[in-house]
C-alpha cells in the first residue's frame, strides 16, 4: 500500500545517546524527506449525498402543542418530511505523494465531508449514499478502511484535549496508543526491500526515533518552552490558543502516518500566529478550489489564477475600494462631526472651561503695563500652554476610535488618509472657536495693543498653535498601545 523514500538516511550518531537535536539537525523538510512513507490518494467520481428530515411549516415554532406533537410522532412511524442534501458532486482528482495541497472553499462547499471521507472519518449510515471510489495507492477504500486510521491523520477544527494534562503527557500518550512505544510493525516490514546492513541501520535509526519521537515533535512544533504546562480549557488557564492547535498537530503525528488532514488549520490562532494569506499560499504545491460540493480547480497553485482568467473571472487588483477618495473623506467628516456633536458632555465641558479660564487669566493680568514685557511674553505663554495642554481630552475618544477604524479599514470601507484628513477637519472648527473665545477675552482685557493686525496675528497663532497640538496627541494616541502609554 505504501512505498518506502529513496532517500539517504540521516547521519545519526551511534556512539551517543539519541536527541531530538541530532534527528533535527539538518532540517525538519530533510527528516520527514528521509523517513517518511509515500502515499498517494485517487478519488473517482465521488458523490455523496444524505437523507435530511426538515421541519413543516405548521411545526417549526417550538409551542407546547409543536413539542407535544413532535413527540407523539417519534413514538409513531408517521411519515417525515425528508430531502435529499447533496454533499459532493462527482469529486475526482489525484493527490500526489510528497506535495501539500491547499482546500479553499466557502462554508458549506464540501471541504470537511471530502476531508473526512479521505481519513475514513465520515460516518456511512443508512441516510447516507456514498458513490464513485477512492484509491490509496490502487488500493480500494473499502479494502483498507479498517487500518486507515494508521495511514492518514485527520485533524479536525476543534481542540478537544484533557485540560489537566500537560502538553508533554498528551503527546507521551499519543505515542504510547499509536504503537507502544515501538516502531509499527508495518513500518518494520517495509524495511526488507535493501541489504541487510541497510535494513539493519535503517531498524537502528527508526528505534532510535521513538525513543525520542516526542521531543522531536515538541521541538518541530515550537513546544519545548510549554511542554510542562497543561493544555487547559474555558475554565483553566494553560497554553495558549496557537500552542493548543499545534499540540492538536502533534497528537497526530504519532504513528508514521503518510498523509494528514487538517481542517481548519487556522481555527484559533490570532493574526499574529498566522502567516500572511500571500506567503501561505505559496508554501502550497496545489490548490483544490470547492464551491456547493462541486471542484472548481485542482492543480497547481501558480496556475490557478490564470485558468480563472481563462473563464473571464478577472482578478481587479488595483480596485480596492469602492467609493473615490473626495466622496469618502466627506463622509467620514459628517460622521465625525455626527459623533463629536452628540458628545455633549465634552463639549459643554471644554467650552466652560476655556471661558473660566480665559476670564481667570485675563482678570488675573488685568490691563497689564505694556512695558513689563515679561508679564506679557508670561500671558502669551500660559494662553498657548492652556490650548496645547487641553488636547490632551481627545486621547480616551482617538483610543476608542482607532479600534473601530482597525476593523473598518480592515473590511476596506475607507482609506486611511481620508480618515486622518477627516479627523483634522473636524478639529478645526473646535480650534477655532477656542483660540477666538479665549484669545479674545485674554487679548482685550489683558491690555493688548489695540490694533487690528496685531490681534489677527496673535489669534493666528494661537489657532495654529491649537491644531499643531491636536495632530500632535492625535499621533501621540494611534502611536501608543493603549491610554497609559499614551499619557
């Protein structure tokens, strides 16, 4: 059913005690290359389809008398209402030894019941018709169903796991169940095809695996530094979501099994453990594309977007955003205004403060000499210091916001440049209204000089001032990663 890698084995050294490192030393791809099985997996026209009981109508509230009913039916032979589900649609393809293939779909397109199917999972019942046939290395499934479980891993999308174990114990006794601690006897027989001396330094290598074989894993899958924390679950804190899924992988694993089925891989993980969607995609050898149980591509990846081309499903690369940026940035102002006017609080707030201030300062250098230049330069300093200093209120508001407008322009509905252009717009009518209510209580009663040019000079700056500020924590507040860091 299987056939044994041509390749060389790996340079293990006899003299010393066998270590993960020295099975790792040149690489995971080399030592899976030099010990694995080869299998290859042929599918033929596979349906599959199953026999679904729908609810009527009249029953589907869940009332008293529904329930009642339904009940009296399920002890009576009355007729259901019963519809046929097609799950896969004459699903035929070659996956080839040694390659890995990428299972792209939407939900409900078939990928888990084809993955399933392939591992022998999928749970034949009398509502369930199974047609086409499926190879494993020219070997009918229905031959080798009973002993696939050891030839294919299947990996479903939920990480059940004994929460109290630890990591080590659940790979220990994966080990353990898979095949005692020993080499599978199967494995053990495909190695009688060389010469003695190479069956006997393969049978020494392969011993010397699985006395090892869980820190080889542990180590392949990042494990070593979590290897004695438990596995946990809603109610107990242990590894993390990432760690759990590849201790999922690993638990697998086990058994020199030659092919493996992961639903889901990414389930769990955060953005940060997942590789960009770009880089993944090329690490795969072929791609199989589903939609409602039917293949709508299988072959190789970098051929996969030019066959699609090829049918008129052109791939708009440079349109990525729907509305043009004029359109979008002034939407975004009348949504900011929208959410800065009905702050009604702040905004009450800050304008009774600038007056108070404005008067108390005023008051305070009340006519002032226009000789003590000092006092004056002393006036202009703390105007400008109360401005700068009251933007520091817009940094709770841009926190929360910035968490809303990673989700937003994450979904596209927004450039990020209208976004920052939409927030410095609506700032300014606040700016301006602050720098010409305070600067003008401050200006005249202060004794300022009495002159036009002088007083535009003196409120410009003083608005520039205000809006230099505001962009400045605006910036101080995206930059941070949360409201201490930025305070």
């Amino acid at each position: 059913m299987s056939r044994t890698s041509n390749a060389s084995s790996p340079d293990v050294d006899k003299t010393s005690p066998p270590s993960a490192d020295g099975f790792l030393a040149d690489g995971s791809e080399k030592f899976h290359a030099m010990l694995a099985n080869y299998l290859e997996i042929a599918t033929g026209n596979v349906s599959l389809a199953a026999a679904v009981t729908v609810a009527t109508k009249d029953n589907e509230l869940p009332t008293l008398f529904n329930h009642t009913r339904k009940s009296v039916k399920g002890l009576t032979r009355s007729s259901k209402h019963v519809v046929r589900k097609d799950i896969l649609h004459s699903v035929s393809g070659v996956f080839k030894p040694a390659t890995m293939t990428l299972l792209l779909g939407q939900p409900s397109s078939g990928k888990s019941s084809l993955m399933k199917m392939l591992a022998g999972r999928f749970p034949i019942e009398k509502n369930i018709a199974f047609g086409g046939e499926i190879l494993y290395n020219g070997s009918d499934r229905a031959e080798v169903l009973s002993q696939l479980p050891q030839f294919a891993s299947h990996m479903g999308q939920r990480d059940n796991h004994y929460p109290t174990l630890t990591v080590q114990e659940t790979l220990a006794f994966a080990l353990q169940a898979c095949s005692g601690g020993r080499v599978p006897e199967r494995v053990m027989d495909s190695l009688k095809h060389g010469t003695p001396e190479e069956n006997a330094e393969a049978t020494q290598i392969l011993t010397a695996l699985y006395h090892v074989y869980p820190d080889v894993v542990e180590r392949q899958l990042g494990l070593s530094m979590c290897k004695d924390t438990i596995v946990r679950n809603t109610m107990l804190r242990g590894v993390s979501g990432g760690e759990r899924k590849r201790v999922t992988i690993g638990e697998m694993e086990f058994g020199m099994k030659q092919v493996s089925l992961m639903d889901e891989i990414s389930t769990g993980l955060d953005s940060a453990a997942t590789y960009d969607i770009r880089v993944s995609f090329d690490l795969f050898d072929d791609v199989v594309v589903m939609n409602k149980g039917h293949i709508l591509y299988h072959g190789p990846c970098n051929r996969a977007l030019p066959y699609f081309e090829s049918l008129g499903q052109c791939l708009h690369s440079k349109i990525r955003l729907q509305n043009p940026f004029g359109p979008s940035a002034m939407q975004l102002v009348r949504r900011q205004m929208q959410v800065m006017m009905r702050n009604t609080a702040f905004v009450k707030t800050r304008a009774f403060m600038v007056v108070v201030m404005a008067l108390l300062y005023s008051t305070t250098f009340y006519q002032v000499d226009a000789q003590l230049a000092q006092v004056m330069y002393g006036v202009i300093f703390q105007a400008l210091l109360f401005l700068a200093l009251g933007q520091v209120a817009l940094l709770p508001a841009i926190l929360e916001a910035r968490d809303i407008f990673c989700k937003q322009r994450g979904a596209h509905f927004f450039r990020t440049l209208s976004f920052v252009l939409a927030q410095t717009i609506t700032q300014i009518p606040f700016s301006v209204a602050e720098a010409l209510t305070f600067g003008t209580i401050i200006y005249w009663i202060s004794g300022f000089v009495a002159d036009v040019g002088a007083f535009v000079v003196y409120e410009l700056i003083l608005l520039l001032t205000n809006i230099l500020f505001a962009s400045w924590f605006f910036f101080v507040a995206v930059a941070s990663p949360d409201l201490h860091g930025s305070s």
